[in-house]
C-alpha cells in the first residue's frame, strides 16, 4: 500500500484546525480511555486501518485488556464493558452510521442516562473527530503500522538513552 498524497504537509492549516479538536477534546468532560475506545470502535466501523493501528497502540498504554480490544466488535454480545460504555458505543455507532440510523430516540435515551448534555455534545465532537480522521486516513491512504504512542516513544526514547548513556535534555 502507498499513500496517495501526505495530507498533513500538504495542507498545514486544514491539520491545525483539525488538531484544535483533538485539543478539545483531550480537556473535555469525557474521560481518555472512553474516547479511544469510541475512536477504535468507529475505527472498525469505518475500515481504517491507520486509525485501528493508532488506537489499539493507545489503549494498550492506557492498561486496557486484551479481551476488551479484541471483543469491541462484538461489544454487544459480551459481559466486558459498562453500561456508561455501552451507552457511549451505541451512541457513537448510531452517529457514525447517521445515514442509516438517523441516531435513534432509544439511543440517545440511554445516553442520557449515563451522560450530561455536555458529555454528551463532548462524546459527539469525539465520534465526528475520528469520523473526520478515518476519512482522512482511508481517502489518502495513510500506510498504519508506524504510529507510537506518546507514553510509548517516551519508553523507548528513556531505554535508549538508559543503553547509550545519552540524554535528549
């Protein structure tokens, strides 16, 4: 697979802008680990691979189990999430598939229960923020496999340091 164009140079602005929500988002009212579990789910919903990549990596670091990650799909069907994070799936995959679903009276009902309506428009500003992101990503074609976590490359920046007796300071 090859890029078709690195969108990020490309166009700088159009980056920015889209990094201002991802700022947003990291000061909002919903907790980290939710919103990567949303920004994976919506990922395998989307098919986007570098996004998938992405956030796997990050919820790994955040200490999520192996058997939540690889049951997200199927997140229905298993007893590993809470009913807070169940309400916030149905929620993104209603928004995600907005064409299909028209996002549902019973599901936004339910997301009522576990969010207040500012969580509520933060978790939404999320699942529109990895929608953009996967259609960035597929349309140009982002090759996935080289993305590293921020926790991650500053484990790995302090063992090479720890092996060179270097350091980056």
């Amino acid at each position: 697979m090859k890029a078709r164009i690195e969108y990020t140079s490309a166009s700088p602005d159009a980056l920015k802008a889209m990094y201002g929500l991802v700022t947003y988002l990291n000061h909002s009212s919903i907790e980290k680990k939710l919103l990567h579990l949303i920004d994976l789910r919506v990922s395998q919903i989307n098919g986007c691979a570098y996004c998938l990549d992405m956030h796997w990596k990050d919820l790994k670091v955040d200490g999520e189990s192996d058997q939540r990650l690889y049951s997200l799909d199927a997140w229905r069907e298993t007893p590993f999430y809470t009913d807070r994070e169940r309400a916030a799936l149905a929620w993104a995959e209603a928004v995600t598939l907005v064409s299909e679903t028209h996002v549902p009276d019973d599901v936004y009902e339910e997301a009522r229960k576990y969010f207040s309506e500012k969580e509520l428009v933060d978790l939404t500003m999320g699942v529109v923020t990895i929608n953009s992101w996967n259609r960035l990503s597929i349309s140009f074609r982002v090759v996935p496999g080289t993305y590293q976590p921020p926790k991650a490359q500053q484990k790995t920046q302090e063992k090479s340091q720890e092996l060179t007796g270097v350091s980056s300071t």
